[in-house]
C-alpha cells in the first residue's frame, strides 16, 4: 500500500543530513516524494544526494534559524521541484548540562534551531499550503517535551515549545484543509544520542534507566532506530491520516509511560 503513495508529490525535510532526518527522506523518495534535503551538514547531503540520486532529492546546505537561507530554500523549491505539499521539521541540536551552567549563548542557540527553526520554515511554507487548501505539516519534537530530563532542561522546553506552536498553528490553517502534526521520539540511536554516552555508543541507561537521573528505562526493551521515526512521521503525512491534526504522536517503546 504504502510503495509509491507519494508519486510526484514534493516534500521539504530538514535535518536531512544525518539521523531520523536522514531515514524521513529516504522513507519518502522511497515512496515517490520528490525531497528538498537541508541541512547545515554539506558532507552528509552530498552522501545521501548520491545515494538517492538528484532527480529524486535536491540536497540545500541552509542554517534554520537563518530567515533569509529559509525563505530562499522555500522559493527555491517550489520553482525547481513544485509547490511543497510536505513540511517534516527535523533539524535541531541538543546542548546538555546543569541548568546553572548554561550560558545564554548556550540558551539562545538550542531555542534557534530547535524553536525558531520550525517557526521560520512553517512562516514560510504553510501560507502557500493554505492558500492552495492542502498540505501536511509534521514537527519532530521529543518526549522529553512532556517528561522533565536532568541536563536537558534547554532542549526540553526548546522541543515543548516547537510542539506547541506547531498544534497552534494547525489550530489557525485547519480550516483550509492544512494538517500539523508532531512525532515525538524518544530515544533513538543517532549521532545526538550518542552524544550522552562516554563511550561513543548509545548509552545503556537509555533502555534500562536511570533511577539517579529519574529516569525509566523503555518499556519495549530496545532502542528506536531512525527508520522507527520515520515511518510514524510517513504515516502522518499520507492521506491515511487525512482526519488526524494538532496530534502528538510519541514514539518512544513507552518510556515516558505515556505521562
């Protein structure tokens, strides 16, 4: 069912590069989607533009929280590929670390991509969806957006408001028959959760927990890999879901128990 359901339609994924949004844009060119990858990684681009070939995938190196890269990837788009009908926001960043030792650079940077990010690319896309009544719009966020983490109060409250923005925005263009969704994965082996391990690995506590930092462990026994978070945020996407908005989907094997 799922093999070409998105034949001939353009998608624009950021955080492409590498990751969970690396595997939104295979799942998608794998399905038909013809996918604008951004990212701020140009080496990462380069590899998946060759390996899906550049009739299937145009790779942009742009920064999110820029609004002149963003607008400029948007316009870009649609004159080279067609009118976005799929906005994924995936690009973010996670700096770790007690509260009182963040620093306001620290603090400004993380809301940035995470926040400012999703707010500049939907302020871009989603009044072309509205005015030609259709698209889907899904935001990764995290389940640490709903379950307090210990050293990731930044990327947390980043993630929570990202979240929130996003189900208020599918609050204003539902009624042109636009859809804003989220997915909220938990933890998942990438490159940033490999970031909280000492050894390079993902982290062992993330599947057994962590009682010191509060933390259960998952439910499901098993890690996600990206290719889990991509496939909910295709399921979102497609006409499947076509009477699902302003819904946050966690996916994360259980391990915020669903709080």
């Amino acid at each position: 069912m799922a093999h070409g359901e998105f034949q001939g339609r353009t998608a624009l994924v950021t955080g492409a590069g590498n990751g969970i949004g690396q595997a939104v844009a295979r799942t998608l060119v794998a399905r038909g989607a013809r996918v604008t990858a951004v990212d701020l990684d140009a080496a990462g681009l380069k590899s998946l533009e060759a390996e899906l070939g550049s009739s299937a995938l145009r790779a942009h190196t742009a920064d999110v929280s820029d609004t002149a890269a963003v607008d400029e990837v948007v316009e870009r788009t649609e004159l080279d590929s067609g009118p976005v009908e799929f906005l994924v926001n995936v690009a973010g960043i996670l700096v770790a670390g007690p509260v009182t030792d963040f620093t306001d650079a620290d603090w400004e940077r993380v809301f940035a991509v995470n926040t400012g990010g999703v707010f500049r690319m939907c302020r871009a896309v989603a009044p072309r969806m509205a005015d030609r009544g259709d698209g889907c719009i899904v935001t990764v966020g995290s389940n640490a957006a709903g379950v307090p983490r210990a050293g990731m109060a930044a990327y947390a409250a980043s993630k929570a408001a990202a979240a929130h923005f996003t189900r208020c925005l599918g609050l204003e263009v539902g009624p042109s028959g636009v859809r804003c969704n989220v997915v909220s994965p938990g933890s998942t082996d990438t490159a940033m959760q490999r970031q909280l391990s000492n050894t390079g690995g993902p982290p062992a506590d993330a599947v057994a927990g962590d009682p010191d930092a509060y933390r259960v462990g998952i439910p499901l026994g098993r890690m996600a890999q990206p290719e889990d978070i991509a496939e909910a945020v295709a399921f979102l996407l497609s006409d499947r879901a076509r009477h699902i908005t302003m819904h946050d989907l966690y996916v994360d094997g259980g391990a915020t128990l669903r709080a």
